[in-house]
C-alpha cells in the first residue's frame, strides 16, 4: 500500500491518505470520522510499476511509509525545512563522511529544505536504525549548535514501533513530476546543484547492511550520544534504557574538543544569558542540553502504540541568539 496526496475540498489545505479503490466514495468511506487503518472497506491499492508511472508523469504525488508490518525499515530519512535548511544539511554530510555513512541528500517539495536519506541493503529493526539517525544528529549537533532539538523529531519512520490502527508517519517520494520542473525533489551534489542523471547517481548508492547499522547504533548508545539529554525524572523504573542511566541519575559527562577561553561573560536576568564569545561549538551545544530533557509523554504515548506525531521527543527551555544563549536561572545547580 501506499499514500497518495490530496487538497481539501472544504478547507484547501493539502493531506495524504492511503491509495484505496473507495477514498472519498460517499457512503463507503468514512475519512474523517473513521481512520483508514480502521475501516472495514478498506481498498487498499498496491504498490506497482503503474502506481510509481504515475508519480513520475505527474498525474499523482506519491508517498511512502517507512515502518513496516514488523517494525522494521528499508531506509532512514531525515528531514529538514529551517530558514538554515543548507547549514544543518551540510554538517550532517560531514558527519557522515567522518563516520563512513553514505547519505543522499534530496531537495524537498517545497524547495525549502532537504531531506536526508540512508538506504538499507535489508530491512533494519526501527528502533535500532532511529538510533542511529540520533546518534549521527547529536554528533552533528556537537559541530554545530544551532542547530535544533526538534531533529530528533525529523525522522521516517518517526516511530519505533507500529501505532494502533495506524501506518506510521509517511514521507513523500523524490522526483515527481511537477516538482522536477522547479527543481524539487532531485538529489543535490555538494554544493546543493540537482545531480545531472539522477538515475546514474542512484544507482551508484550502496546501501547499509544491517550489521553497519547496528554497530553505529551500539557505538553511539555506547558512548552516550543517543539523545544526550536527560530523562525528565531518573527515578522513572519505566525508562526505555534505565541500565544506561548514570548511578546519579544525569547524563554522562562527556569532554569539550577544542580550545576554550579562560573566560566567560554571561548576565543574569529573567534568565540567564551566556555570551557566546569564542566558546566552541562542543560546549555551547553540551551548555543547550543543560536545559533539555526527553519529553516522558512521548516514550509514555510510544508504549501506549499511540500516534507521537505532535508529540516532541525532546524539550528544550534553551533558546539561541545571535550573541547569547538563554538559560533557565537555577540550570547551573545541575
């Protein structure tokens, strides 16, 4: 099966829905009131070489989602849609190079963002392919601090496990047609330019066996960089991963690469701001994490099977600007 876009009618804001032979057949299809996953007419149409035609001519925008029946994945995707789409991108390729993970980069449907793809020689258990996506976000995000929490909460599949009476969160498929007219929906080069044969560069991709994936996602849970933020209370018996949790409860202490001053000026207000100056990236990002935690109503809806669309994983009270980042007062007692 696979989703298909659509434009409300009533509202004209856009959505996707499964393809199925009874969408929006009055009388037979129930959406809104009814979920897809729960409907006893369910249609469903398969995945075929007319369905994927059909997206690459134009006469549908296709998606895909990523979770399968038994929780696992053919690939991870990382999404990006900030005014600083470029820079968070490009730091992330870095740390891929540097860890030896081949990524895609494809310009997204909007041409505001970007998304990053990492493919899969065969399915990969969910949780563990999330962990590495994780692992290679907070390691990029040591590189460069600006760049946001809510990373974490860009990634297909979005969940671990499968939601009751639901699919997961889906992702749209590159190269549709009326948006490689604009330019969208290619995989960029470097320095962000469409590749000139985009089926020569896909067939050049050599996808991760699992047991890559697995160890990246070992080596960074390893070394504390899954997520490297602390649980909202250490005491919870329901944490997902209590034997990683430190004896006093707080994330691991992890050292700063790179020089730092001997001095820092910061001033205390309504909060506390730090100014940046010429502190590295490494801490100013370990400084950030200081005021987040992971959000327990995500891990709590995730074991529940419920939807975690609109739920963030991580919550954040540090807030950047262009010379300072802003603390909540009493952070500096942790």
């Amino acid at each position: 099966m696979f989703p298909t876009r659509f434009v409300s009618k009533k509202t004209g804001k856009p959505g996707y829905a499964p393809a199925c032979a009874n969408k929006f057949v009055r009388g037979v299809c129930d959406l809104p009131r009814i979920k897809c996953g729960e409907c006893p007419n369910q249609a469903f149409q398969a995945v075929d070489d007319r369905a994927i035609l059909n997206h690459l001519k134009g006469h549908h925008v296709m998606g895909v989602y990523p979770l399968l029946g038994d929780e696992t994945c053919w690939f991870l995707a990382a999404d990006f849609d900030k005014a600083s789409w470029q820079d968070d991108v490009a730091a992330l390729v870095g740390t891929c190079r540097g860890t030896g993970v081949p990524v895609s980069v494809e310009r997204s449907r909007s041409g505001n963002g970007a998304h990053a793809w990492f493919f899969f020689a065969q399915p990969a258990a969910a949780n563990i392919a999330r962990r590495m996506g994780c692992y290679l976000i907070t390691e990029t995000m040591s590189r460069r601090y600006e760049m946001g929490m809510d990373s974490y909460d860009r990634l297909f599949p979005n969940q671990d496990t499968m939601p009751r009476g639901g699919f997961g969160n889906l992702i749209a498929l590159p190269l549709q047609h009326d948006s490689r007219k604009d330019g969208n929906t290619l995989f960029l080069d470097d320095a962000f330019e469409p590749h000139a044969d985009q089926w020569t560069y896909l067939a050049s991709i050599r996808p991760m066996p699992p047991g890559a994936v697995e160890a990246l996602a070992q080596e960074g849970t390893r070394r504390g960089q899954v997520i490297d933020v602390r649980v909202a209370d250490p005491g919870d018996d329901e944490s997902d991963t209590p034997w990683m949790l430190a004896p006093s409860g707080r994330t691991r202490r992890l050292a700063i690469a790179g020089d730092t001053p001997r001095e820092a000026r910061g001033v205390i207000s309504q909060r506390f701001f730090l100014e940046k100056g010429e502190l590295p990236s490494a801490l100013l990002n370990a400084i950030k994490r200081i005021a987040s935690f992971q959000n327990p109503e995500f891990y709590k809806k995730q074991r529940m099977r419920l939807s975690t669309a609109m739920t963030p994983r991580v919550i954040t009270c540090a807030e950047d600007f262009a010379k300072h980042v802003a603390l909540p007062r009493g952070c500096g007692r942790r």
